[in-house]
C-alpha cells in the first residue's frame, strides 16, 4: 500500500515538474554537459588516446557544408573506426545521440562551434539545418559517417 501511494504521489509531481523544462530554453552547454563531457571532459579537451579533443577540429568543421553535415551525422548515426585528431590516432566508437531532437542537435553543435561559446562570430547551426543534413545522408550508420570526414591541415 505505501509502495503505491509513493508510486502515484511520484506520477503526480512529476506531471508538474515537466512543463517547466520544457519551456526552458535549449542550452548547448547544457546539452554538451548531460551527454558528452561524460567521455570528452567537461571542456571538452578529451581524453589523449581515448576521446579526442573536441575543440579545433570542430571549429574547422563548422566552417564548411560538408564539414556540419559530417557533425550532424557523428551525433545522430555515432562513429566508428580511426580517426586522427591533434595529431593522435583514436579508434574506437562513439555511439548514436539518437534521444536526440534536431533543436538539441543544432544546439550542442552552435555550442561546440563557437569552441564552447567563445567565439560570438561562429556559425549556428538550427534544426532546420539538422534536418537538411540528415535527408542528404539517408544511410545512417556510423561507417557511412565515416567515409563523409573532411581532410584538414594537420596542425
């Protein structure tokens, strides 16, 4: 009987707390700090020979169409295989963000584009832009993900 009165008075607070995230507004710094400063550290310099930096290499990515196309598919298909960042061979996975929406996509990678909210003039990415670069790549595994990687000049 306890179990099911905490059980139902659990069910109806919860009904309340849930309106007001959803009308916060989206945060990339947030975003970033719930799902990958988990493996990429909290500023998300990485982890050498583990989890790459996310700083100069995403920045550059920014940049270009293809290089925010390649973004928006490491969040939302994951990747796998090598990839060298800085300088360091990294092989392993990183998995799909699928519980993901578009607006939480494009907001953690605005966040990680302006090298963690450092740079006002970098692009922004919207959910439209998501969208866009998701039904330009339809096949969604991390290996497809892979092969759209763009060359930049080592450091």
């Amino acid at each position: 009987m306890a179990l099911a009165l905490a059980l139902a008075l659990a069910l109806a607070t919860a009904g309340f707390a849930l309106p007001a995230l959803a009308d916060e507004p989206l945060s990339g710094a947030n975003i970033f700090a719930g799902r990958c400063a988990v493996c990429h550290g909290p500023e998300a310099a990485g982890i050498p020979g583990s989890f790459p930096s996310l700083h100069q290499q995403i920045v550059a990515f920014a940049k270009t169409s293809q290089g925010r196309d390649y973004l928006v598919m490491v969040v939302t298909t994951g990747l796998m295989g090598e990839v060298k960042v800085g300088g360091v061979r990294y092989r392993g996975v990183m998995p799909a963000q699928s519980g993901l929406s578009e607006a939480e996509v494009a907001a953690v990678l605005t966040y990680l584009a302006s090298d963690r909210g450092k740079d006002v003039a970098a692009p922004v990415l919207t959910a439209a832009d998501v969208a866009d670069s998701r039904t330009r790549h339809p096949d969604r595994s991390a290996q497809s993900t892979r092969a759209l990687r763009p060359t930049l000049a080592e450091p």
